[in-house]
C-alpha cells in the first residue's frame, strides 16, 4: 500500500471474481477478507471501488451441474476453469448472486473508504447470446410479453417466407444450427432478449445494493461486448469502461472517451481498466505502449470528462490465463516495463487535476448517433462483412480530424445544444428517434442520415410503404433504389470531390441532388440530396465514399455542413493531435492539447497564434469565448 | 398480374415454400390458396409451373422431433428456422410429403394455366450427406443391396488397410469424426447412397403427381449441388437450373447452357431462376449486373436451346434471410434497381422468339463429359485441393474460347454425331463409357483422355493390373508412374508450346509422345500421347498444363485435333463474344452472336467478313451450311 | 521377396495395422499369418520388425462402444474407419492389446529371422490429449498422485484466479470447452498427464514382449507428435524415428539425425519410415524429391549414427486413405518414380557399410536441449503464435549453417564432452537440469541460456522471487522486466551486429551488457549479458534477434561462443553441404560430406584444402586429430 501511494494510486477495484474465497463451500458465506482489506487500505488513504464476484461462480455452482451452465451457438455446453462459464439467467445463479451481492452490501456497504460499486466484470466479453434451456423458456416468455400472440408475432415477422410459421411460443426455436441462415427477426430479437436479459440482471443486483448501501454503482463495459450499454447503464449511477484500444488506433481510444462522457449525462466517467503498457493473454499479446503514451491517454481521458483513471492491473498475475499482461509491478513485486509510465501519469494528474476540478467540458455542437442496437441488426445482417464498431469508428474519425469537438450519444439522448447531428448505420430508426431528430431540424439543425439508415423496421424486415420508412415519408426525398452498390465501378460526386461509392445503398431522385452518381448502374441519380424543413435541413446520405477519396468526401461534406449549422466549438489541431475544451463555472474557457500519436503537433490557439505539443505531450490555454464562437 | 404482364411474365412459379399455408396444421391440408392463384393467373394469361411444397415441412413436423431432422458431417441436429431441415429419407417425412404432393396434384393437376411442375426446390443446396440415424439404417440397406454379402464390400474396398474389416453391414459406420481420413472407398459410397437417395425422393414424388396429372415435370438443379444431376433427371421430363454466375465468369453461364440442354436431349431447358441484377442474403451479396447483362444472358439461354427464362424473384421478399435479394421489383411495390434490364430483355424475346420457334440449335462435333460421380471422386480425393466444376469451367473455357460449338454431356450420353470427345478428371471409367468411347474411336472419332482420367476403379480403389485399368489396356498405351507433377519444376512441350505440367499425373513410356517432359523428375518421357485405333485416335494426356502458358498448349491441342477430327462448327469470334448456330426445318442455318463481356466484340460471318457487335449487344445472321461446314 | 533382393530391402517391418486379421473375431486370435511371412521372408534372407497392431483396433472392438473411443478437444466421439480411434487408456482397450501382444510375442518372439519389436504406430500422430470419461478418473487419480492434497494443487496452481479454487481432485474438469482460456497449470498438467499415459501404455506393452522375447523393442515416433519423446523411450532399447521432412527443409532431416542418435546414447538409431519420392494422402501431397536426394539421406542418416533406413511404403496401397502415397513399387506391381532412387541408395550403402560399420560419430562439443515437455508449455501458452518444434529448427540451423558439429538432447542427458550448451525456449528449468548446466559452466562450459528460458515454474505459473527463478538467483543476472518485444521499434546491438528483437523477452541490467537494446521502450538495457562463474560462462539471451539481420547476430554470436569455449569439431561446410566427422576404434577419422540442396557444394579438408560435392553426391575424407582439433 506505500508503493500504491508512491505511484498515486488512490482508490483501487477488488473483488470482481472472488467469489470463491467469499463463499468457498455452498453457503458457507463470509466477506471479513473484503471488509477487512477495505479498511487497510481506507487507514492508508487509498478508497476502495468493490465489485461483485459474479462473473465467476465457485466449483460447488459448476461441477455436475451442466443445466447452470452457458450454453454457447454451436451448442458446446460450457465447463469450469475460465469465466463467464454459468447462464446468467439459470434461476440458482440469480439467486446464489443475489445472496452474496447482498452478503456483501450489507458487510461492506457502509464501510468509510469504500467509493463506488462495480456490478460484475465486463458482461458478456467472452460470450454471446446463451442457448441454454433456461434460456429457451425465457426467450419464449420474452416473445409472449413481447407479441401477446404468436400470431401477431406471425405478421410481424412474416413467418410465410420458408414455412417458418408457428403455431405457439414454445415452437420458436433459439436460433441453433440450421442449414442456411436463421430468420432476420428471429436472429435480431433473440440478440435483444439476450442484452435486455443481462440489463435486468445488472438491475436486480444493483437493487439489492441499494437496499443496504448508498454509493453510486457503475459497471466496467465496453463497445465491443454483446450487451446494448445504453439499456445496460440506464438504471446504473456512473459510466465507466475498459479500454485496450492499440496504440495505433488514437480515434478508438478518444472515441470511448466521447461517448462513455455522454451515456450519464453531467456525471463525468472512469476510465476502470487500461493496461499500462500492452494487454496479453497466453495466446497473443498487443505490443508495449511507446513512453509517453500512458501519459497522453490519461490527460486526454481526464480533459474528455473522466474523473478515474485506473489500471488493470496493480500486480502482474503469477497463475491463471493473464499471467503475461502488463502491471504497475511485476509478479516478483517490482517495478514492470510500464511503471516510469505510472509515475508519469500521476505527475500530471497532480499538475491538471485543480483545472479539472474547476471546469467541465463545453457542449459540443456536433453529435453522432451510436446503437448497440444497431449493432445488433448489422451481426444479423452483416452483408458483405460489415463491423458496425470498425465502421463507426472509421466515420468518428472524420468528425475527429475535422477538429470538430464532438459527442457520441445513444439513441435516447435529447439534442439539445447540437447543431449538426450525423445518424449514419442505424437500419431502423425509431419513432421516438425520429420524433426528437424532427424536432431538431424543425428548430434549426442539420440531420445528415445515412449511410444505410432507416431502411429496416424495428422487427429486422424492410418497409412495405417506402424505403426508408417513416423518415422517408417525413422528408418526401423519394428513394428510387436500394442495392449493394459496386464500388469498382460506381463513383459519386459531391462537393468537388469523386470518390467511388461502395456497401448497402439507397439511391434517391436526382431532384434534390447534392452528390450525384456519375458511374455504374445507377448513372445521373443522387447518392446525397438536402431538404430544407422547418429552420433545418435534412442531409441524406445513401451511400458510403470508399477509401482516401471517400475520406476526402467525407470530410468535405461533414466541413460543409458544420459550416452551415453555425458550429464554432472547433479547431485545426494536426492529426494525430486532440483539443479538448473546458470551461469553468466563470465562463472561462480553457483547451487542453494532447499529442496521442507521439509525432507532435500543431493547433492554432486565438490569440496565441500557433503553438506546438510535443510527442505524447499536453498543453493548455486560455481561450476567450469571442475567441473562439465567432 | 397487370403489372407482369407488362414486363413480359408470362409464367410464374409458386409454391416452393408454401407447406405451412397448405397445412398449418399436422393433417389439416387446403390447396385453395394455391389453386386459387393458378386460376387469377390463368385468367390473366401467365401460366404456372407449381412446386411441391417440400424444402419446408412446418414446425408441426419439426417441433420435439430431432430424429426427424437432418444432421450434418459435424453431428449437429438441424433446427427449424431456415429451409433443408429436414432429413429427406425419414420415414415420415416421406409419408407427409407424400400426402400433399398428391393433394396438389389432384386439386391442381388438371388446372388450365398449370404447364409444369417443379419438385422441391433446389435439393441438397444447402446440405451434403446426411448422418442421421434413419440414413445409418438405409445405409445398411444399401451396401446389403450393393454387394449382397460383407465379404464382398469387405474385398472390393480393401478393408485389410487399418483393420477396418467389417463383421456385418450393420457395423459400417457413417464417415463421422475420425483421428484421420475415412476409407475413399466408403466416403465416396456414401456418397453416391446419398444421390441416389434424393433421386429416389423425386422419382417417388414424380410417380405421385403423375398419378393425377399429365404435365411435364422438372427440378430446378445445379452443378453445384450434392446431387447425381444425370440419376436426377433420369425419370424428369424437362431440364431446368438456377444461376447465379458471376457476371464476369461468363464461361460458367454458357457452360449451363451446354449441359442442361444435352441432360433432356431434344428438350429444351429452362432457366428457372436467375437475378434480375445480382444474388444476396443477410451475409453477402454479389455485385449488381451492368446494364445490358441481363439481356445477353437471355439471348444466349434461348439461342443455346433454352425455352424458359425465369428471375428470382418477382418481388422482394420483406422478410426472411434473402431480404436483400434483387427482384423485378422491390418489396416496397416499385421498379428495382434491375427493372430496366428486365423490359430490355422482353424486347429481345419478342424479337427472336420467331426465329427461335423455328429453329434449333446445330449438333455439335465437340463433346466434354461432365460427371457429377466423378465430382464425389474428387471431393474423396481432392489431393491438393482439386474442385471439380471450377477446374472442368476452365477446360470447358478452352474449348469456348476456341470458337467450337460444343456439348457438354454426363456420362450416360450417347456419342452419334460427335467427332472430338474430351474426357478430363473422370477417376473411373465405367465400362459402359469405355464401350461407347471404343465405338466412337473406331468409328473415327478422336478421344482425348485426362488429365486424370481412368485411374481408378469404380469402388475408388487403385487397379492392380495397371495405372489406368481398362483404358490402359485397350489404349495399349504404357503408364510409367502416376504421381502428383510438382508444376514449380516440371515443364512439358508439345504442338510448339511449352508448360508448367502439374496435377496428379500418368507419365506415359516415350514411344508415342506427341507431348514430351522437359524437366523434373520424369524428364524424356511423355505426358501426351496417341494411338490410332480402327479409324480415330486416342490421345492420352497425363498431366495438367498450367497457368497461361498451360492454356496456351491446351488451346494448341485442342485446336489441332478439332481439325484433325474435322470438327467444323465452330467460329472466331472474339473471347467475350460467343456465337449459339441454329437450325430451321428448312435446313438454314443462322448464328445468334451475343456479347456477354460488355466489351463488344467481332465474328468472322461467311459471307459477310468480320461484325462487330456491340456491347452487351446480339445479332443474328443467316449462314448457309457449305460456308461454315467446309 | 525376389524383388525385395533386388532392391537391397534386406529387412521389413509388419504388422502394426493388421489387428483385424489376427483376431477377426473377439477372442479368435491367430497370429500364424504373420508366424508365416517372418519364417519365409527369413528363407529369403530378409530379416523383420515385428509390431503390435494396438494402433487399429478391429470393428468388433468400436461397434456399439463409445465409450471406448477417443474423444476430441472439441467433444467429438471418434469412429471407426480410420486409426488411432480407440481410447489407449480404456480399460478394456489395454487388456485386448495386452492379449494379442502377448500372443505375438509368444509366438513369434523367438522366430529366426526377427530382430527387433516396434510398438504401435506413431502414437499420438493423429489426435492429442483424450477427453473422455475414462481418461477423467485417471487425470483425477494423476492429479491426486502428483499432488497429494487438493489444497496442495490449489496452492501450486494458484486456482483463487477466477475463482477456480477445487474442493476435491474429482471436481477438476479437464479442459474442455470454456468462454476464455483454460488456466496455463491445468492446461499443461492435462498435457503432461496425456503423454505420461501413452508412454506408460508403451511400458505395458514392451514389458509383456519381454517376458517372451530378448529383441530390442523400439517406437517409430516423430517430433510432431503429442508425446514426450524423452520419457517414451525411457524403457525402450533404441531409437528410430519417421520421417517426411520435405527436401527443402534440410534442416529439418538433420536436425532428426542429430536428436535421435543422442535419445539412446551410443545405439544407433533407424530412420524407420520415409517416403521414397513424396508423402501423399487423399487429401494433400508433397513434392516428389529430386532425383539423387534420397541417396543423400540415406548416406547422411549413416554417416549421421543411423543403422537402419527403411521406406514406407514397399507397395502402394490400393485402397484405404493413403492411396497416393509414394512406395516402391506401385499397386499394379512395376517400378515407381522413386525406384531408381530405391536401386542409387542400395549402391551407396553398400559402399558405405564396411566404414559406417568400422567408425561411430566424434563427439559433438556444442550440444542444443529440446525438449517436448518445452512443446507442451508453448503450447498452452503461444504468445502470438509460437511453433516450438519451428521455431527450434530454425535455431538448430544457425549452428548447422556454422559448420559446427552438434548434438541435440533431451532435458535429462549428460552434458559430459560439451564445450558449449545453449538452451533456447525452456520455460521451466527444472532442478535436475540446472544443477547439470551448473556442474557444467563450474567445470569450463559456456551455457547460453534463452530466449524464453526460465520465466516459468514447472506448474506452469510465474516465478514470485524473481523474473527468471532459480536460474537468475544462480547467475546473479538481474532481469529487470519481461514483456512482448516489439520488433517494429526495438533493435539490439552485439558482436558488431544489429537486429530487431522480438518475442516475449527478458531485458537485464545493463552491468554486464555484450547486448545492448539501441531502440524501444527499453532502450539502454541489456538483451545478452555474460557471467563467468566458475571456470566457465553463462550467457544470458534475453530476446529474439529477428529476421535476416538477427540470423546474423545469432550466427556471429554462436560463433563467438564456440571460439571462445574451445569447439574444434567444425567445418567450413558450404551451406546445403554437411559433414559428419566420424572416428574408428584406430582413432582415424574421417568426414562423410553429403551434398543435400542439390547444388553441390564445397568444403576444406585438412592437407587437401577445399574440394568440391556434387549436387545431392557425397565423398568421404580421412583427417587426422591433430589437423582438425588444433
């Protein structure tokens, strides 16, 4: 605990998969090893961030009890020896979790030290959707509450196509092996059971918390699991998430940073695990951070809206399938590869953490819209391969390295204060989605949609009426087509830049062209149209730019667009180089720079004029709001 | 229908997937619905081809009933949700499948409008062997049937090797998981039980509707399918396939034509399904064909002796796991992307349907055998890597690309009026095709033989007389060695070319090369030789020549006996431009020249000199039989 | 038989597969079959190895008895048709194996003409590790052995990770499907478990010939196998080993010559199988070899320590899944491609024999470990792939490509009469090995210790004292971190030479640096460093020097060990030429130079200076101590 404090390390996370030390014979309950801990280290100054140590049920829970089981979709029954090994929702886990998540509430809730909870680990990182029988019964449960009849459940999902049919819920399969591909629907909705079942798991355990503890309860997750983090998170108290984006990837790693910032709007976010150096496992590793980088990752998350900042892990594992990841210190209890990294970090969190006590991140004017929900529809139907995260993260970029400050929001949040909101990948927008993107176009924003947004219901089947659905209809730019478009043979036109137009697309009436097609088989259409509404504008997009060209078309139309909604919240940092801007209670407005790719950078600072940041460095600078939103 | 009728349907399709309407319940079976549409569509004028039903038995049937399902080469059970599900050879899967096969043929069998019926729908396309426990059992059967005692199987497939030898045919497994490879003998036998097996599903089917109805009968089929296309059709009436050929692999479109119109000699085929613009699924999907494919593809079905010319689909399924497949038009109700081409392609059948009805295509010099048993043999044996239609598609391209009119032709095909006859990668030579083939020499015909023809016996064994069996005997040409050519370091020359020589090979003894080995291991021997027998040739090639220079010497050979063997129906039009000869009554001859690239292309025209013709684009010219035959 | 002669077959090996045919029926055991072939072949002059025929249980034995077969990784029951399919450590399986050895060995054991025993048939070439339900009482057993208590087994392996804390041997799963990695200890243990099993079930087997026959008994195995290779031959009385390195990998061939000369110290090994032109099976096939190159393995594997060099096969097999498999003769009973190669070796040994029979191998001063208990850690725990056997090999040539003469060995052979001992990619180093290389280094050796060697306790977990465990305590060579080298950004200097350095690696204080890390997170560190102790040196290699510039230094510093520790048994061989010095009972010795890449090569022969090797030739060199050891 003194070398803790030497490297500032000031709140730590245990428990998340103790459960066998808490509980080591069936009922035999005892936390006093947490509790006590909890106290040492409060004694030390250090507080205390407790999980519960559900992810890892104790071999009384596994051992002859397949049935308890994770059942994965090659129909592999899961054994004992890794994590994540039991079905969530078998009713003896919820209950054995739900004894010592109460167990440990009652004994440790109130513990001075003690800060925050942690519901489990990283739901869902190494499974997906369960196929257990347990689940059977409840997917079928589901449905029924879901439907009310299995004939509406018929219609809905046009069970005509192939026999599919069914005559009562208990008939649905889960979606195990068949010959060809499973039913959209059938696949989507069991993708949405699963994320709905696991929210209400985190609910029910976070209730029990609740009953004898007051502190906020959080949940360290990610964008790559299979869970929907916004129906996850909702009834949760703070954000935070697990990040080994590689180095290489700085848009991955600040993207988390944008969105993490807004799916608890005003409570700022923790960064729960990164590693210090590169993340490993037995089977692979990622390569070690460049010097410097630690330290960038943390200004960057802390600047961003982040109040921790924590490292996975304190002490390099001796035993298990980890043992070669990265840690503050080494299995033999000293200094690791990373640690002159810690020591870093903590020198500038002292230096910045008074300005990041005194303000808080100024509103964006640029919003993009994320959906684990869409995400569920592209796995479904992923078409020639498409990665709903990659492709999102592609297209943050291009906000990113317009130097637009930026907010990645969920499909929930409200609009308020943005002035251009980009939906693109969202195959089925919802009503109330739509309502709210309505009301913001009426009041004056831009609303650029698409690509491949809107074409699909909220059951995965595609529109009878139009092609885009409700948002065609709203903004009457008729969609003449949709089709894989070729992008070795077709190229648009937009904003004097040609790039070839690749994925899924709907092609419109060349009426309202802004970006028209000028090669391929659907010649002299539009790939990009604008209709004014209210004191907006709707931008659709139907189809991707592929490649540099695209990327260049990208950037100019997204320019274009900020340009005409009126968005001042922006600078000309050199890529690889990021600003984010704070502003205190006073108004003052301050940016801080930080140089993530570790070649150094540029930003134009008003008044200042140019000023450079160094590799993997910071600065920050007093901005006035003239300066800045005119 | 109005609006079919305006794109020129005059014929539709239905009923395929349509089990749970006509039964939505176990027993309960009412074919209004179906015979209610063919009676609208007659009506209307649009005629009807009816399937049977059979691709999608109900959840009635699947529901609690694994036994019932098809279980693939890994063990797993199927489940319902997609199509192909069931196992075809249970017991009451047959019974069903009976019962409303005859309900439809009685209630429909007579109907005015109806023409034809379907069977099932593209069988075993998403499915191989079955492993299912009702299989096992007619398994059994089958050997017993086969070889009448176990002594036999055990001596013809040599069970000595490993101690496999079998007690009884009960204890013959299923080629399921073993450490190592199966016994060839016993893979490719399942195999060809399997084949047999769905053949005689549709003979039974067949029987059954013929009971009630007069109508032709067909199956919509492939050459990529686990099926004995030849044992298939043997009791079907009319030919007819899917395609979804890439566009740029025109040679494997054309290839369809040249089979399926020699698999019901004198019958026309029908193209039964084909996209209006391009194949999709949720997972992938092909590109969009360019404008004017779609027409080229139709000419050249009707030219090459097609009578049907059907898409799929009409329109676009709203769900289901095909949404994004292209159709006439799209799931909202409006012309799609391919609707142009499919009002191009009505205009040109309108044209040449006179012509068409009047004339049929000219008996071909050229023949290639094309075997779907000797596809099991390479799927046994697939050395390293062989596949069969890709590697026949590319034989087959050189006798396209050399202008000569051929036929594609399976085993059981009869040889009159045939002059080169081309047999490559046919591991066994029944003695049936050896006797034809012997006939065919001495009568003066040229037979070529390989790569990979005759070495092995009809139980997938290696002869013991010698490496090629009964060819090798009465060819009297000597087989060295057999063993894989390595290409890296054997070249070969013969006709003034030199190649690559690769593939599991025969060297023959030196004495009569017409082709010799330059280097390697088998350097001065030959890999291509002839004997003349009676008044033709055999010519024996041992070895495949490889990469460009291998097409260059294929096309030299090819090129050299064609004119040996007085092979005159043939052109020179341009690779890309393919020319379908005809014939009226009247004994006039025309060509259909069609570009199929989309590059144009040229055709010397006797009489006229050298056409272009234009992309996409087809022409038809009058020729009179001294012009082209001389 | 006559051809055999003919030939120069003058020993054959039979029945490993033959089970079915000595005990076609349960119980009905008659071996008079093979009594017959050993007594003529003996008529004939041709002498036999003898093998039990476990590796092919009959059908009588898999029919209806899952539960005697082997289980997959994956769960799959194997079935019968191929080999290997039975479960080694059923019960039953051991008992019938027992029997119809016993009855081989009584029968035949003391015939005229046999000369030695082979067990089985390369164990484990097929499958790995079993999973069913016998082999899980007899891990639990293991474990209970190794262990004593589960208290010790959850200490050693450090189970309160994940909660996978036991309560008893029963409840340890073994490894079987889980959502993430197995825990590293269980992995390996199950490991080592697996191939101390089939080693034990040699040790049954070889104990029951023993007790009828006093020939030698031996395993035909590899080191591709799941086996440990030092501990099944532990109890057997020599060597042999197959082998189908491909002709490019020459290194591959002599590394075998090198480590199976050295398992039975001072009993020459057999090459028991390889392939007279290339491996085939149905599915893939190799190369035939160039024309001589059997020749040149053949006198390499004399010249090398080998006593025996037989072919698989003597005759295709006509059927079964080896089919294409080169042999000697054909299946039609003539002369195969490799036959002229078969007729070059017969003439070379007969012209060896009386100097291979009069001279054994010099000793090598540079010997290399290896070890496949290293295999089986590698295994479970790849990095980012890492292919122990690969990776070895490619060690292995770099003192090849010096020209030094070497011995590879197992872990526990005596390091008496080495000079120089480098130990690359052993995790564990064990007691009995270190207390062997201190005695060593004490007494004048140099010991190059790494990459990869020491980081890991033999349960597979981390050592918690310090980085490198006992070896690093001994040394006094601090290691200051361990983690993925990144060979994008990190160099390393030695020797004049600079590389990249990759691989999970050690990095050192830079006290006693001859390495030094020039670029990279650990800049200014040390990646080999030396420590005189005693009267010799350990040189501690802390990365992996990559690509052709690490070649270089690995090279470079190879051979500045060997200088420096006195090595005078080398050459100047060219590379693709090798030497193998040999010395008769009269003290002279003499080089045997073989040519192996086919283009020829030189080498300088003391008092004849350089003289040259045709391709794939050899030629034999007297030399005298004084010239070649000063």
């Amino acid at each position: 605990m003194e070398w803790m404090k030497k490297t500032g390390i000031n709140v730590v996370r245990i428990g998340e998969f103790a459960w066998s030390k808490l509980e080591p014979e069936e009922g035999r309950i005892d936390v006093s090893f947490l509790v006590d801990i909890i106290k040492r280290l409060h004694e030390n100054g250090i507080e205390t961030v407790l999980c519960t140590p559900t992810p890892t049920p104790p071999i009384w829970f596994s051992h002859g009890h397949p049935e308890r089981m994770h059942v994965d979709q090659e129909g592999q029954v899961m054994s004992h020896g890794s994590r994540q090994h039991a079905c969530t929702n078998n009713a003896y886990f919820r209950e054995k979790a739900a004894q010592i998540t109460e167990e440990l509430a009652k004994k440790a809730g109130h513990l001075p030290g003690l800060i925050a909870w942690q519901l489990d680990n990283e739901f869902k990182c190494h499974i997906a959707e369960c196929m257990c029988s347990t689940c059977k019964g409840l997917w079928h449960e589901w449905l029924e509450d879901r439907y009310g009849t299995i004939d509406r459940l018929n219609e809905e999902w046009g069970t005509h196509i192939w026999s599919e049919y069914y005559q009562s819920f208990e008939q649905v399969p889960q979606p195990a092996a068949t010959p060809f591909l499973h039913h959209s629907s059938l696949q989507t909705m069991y993708r949405l059971f699963s994320t709905e079942k696991i929210a209400e798991f985190a609910d029910e355990q976070a209730a029990i918390i609740r009953r004898h503890s007051d502190l906020p309860i959080t949940h360290n997750s990610t964008l790559m699991f299979s869970v929907d983090n916004e129906r996850l998170f909702q009834h949760l108290d703070f954000a935070s998430f697990d990040t080994y984006a590689p180095q290489g990837k700085l848009e991955s790693y600040v993207l988390n940073c944008d969105i993490w910032r807004n799916i608890k709007k005003n409570t700022p976010y923790w960064v729960m695990e990164t590693s210090t150096s590169y993340a490993a496992s037995l089977e692979s590793y990622a390569h070690p951070h460049a010097n410097g980088y630690l330290q960038a990752e943390a200004v960057a998350a802390y600047a961003l809206g982040g109040q921790g900042f924590c490292y996975w892990l304190w002490r390099q594992q001796r035993t298990g399938s980890e043992q070669p990841h990265s840690a503050v210190i080494s299995a033999w209890g000293e200094p690791s590869i990373g640690y002159e990294n810690v020591l870093q970090v903590e020198e500038a969190r002292k230096k910045i953490e008074p300005l990041m006590l005194a303000t808080k991140p100024v509103q964006a004017h640029v919003a993009m819209t994320y959906s684990d929900k869409a995400r569920m529809f592209h796995q479904t139907e992923p078409h020639n391969g498409i990665r709903y995260k990659d492709m999102m993260t592609d297209l943050y970029n291009v906000l990113l390295t317009e130097g637009l400050h930026r907010d990645v929001i969920f499909e929930g949040a409200e609009l308020d204060g943005y002035k251009l909101l980009f939906t693109p990948l969202l195959p089925h927008v919802s009503e109330d989605y739509l309502s709210k993107a309505k009301a913001f176009v009426e009041s004056g924003g831009i609303w650029i949609v698409g690509p491949m947004t809107g074409g699909r219901t909220g059951e995965h089947t595609i529109h009878t009426s139009c092609a885009l659905g409700e948002v065609e209809k709203w903004t009457g730019v008729k969609t003449l087509f949709t089709f894989p478009m070729d992008e070795q043979t077709t190229t648009g036109e937009a904003f004097g830049e040609t790039a070839p137009l690749g994925l899924w697309s709907a092609v419109f009436d060349a009426d309202a062209a802004v970006g028209t097609i000028k090669s391929g088989v659907a010649t002299g259409k539009a790939f990009l149209s604008e209709t004014a509404i209210g004191k907006g504008k709707v931008v659709m997009l139907g189809s991707m730019p592929m490649g540099d060209d695209g990327n260049k078309l990208l950037k100019r139309m997204i320019r274009h667009y900020a340009e005409e909604a009126g968005v001042t919240v922006k600078t000309d940092a050199s890529p690889g180089t990021i600003v984010a801007p704070r502003m205190g209670d006073d108004g003052k407005e301050v940016w801080i720079v930080v140089n993530m790719d570790g070649k150094g950078g540029t930003v134009t600072i008003p008044s200042k004029g140019s000023v450079t940041v160094e590799p993997h460095g910071y600065s920050i600078h007093q901005v006035t709001k003239e300066e800045v939103h005119s």
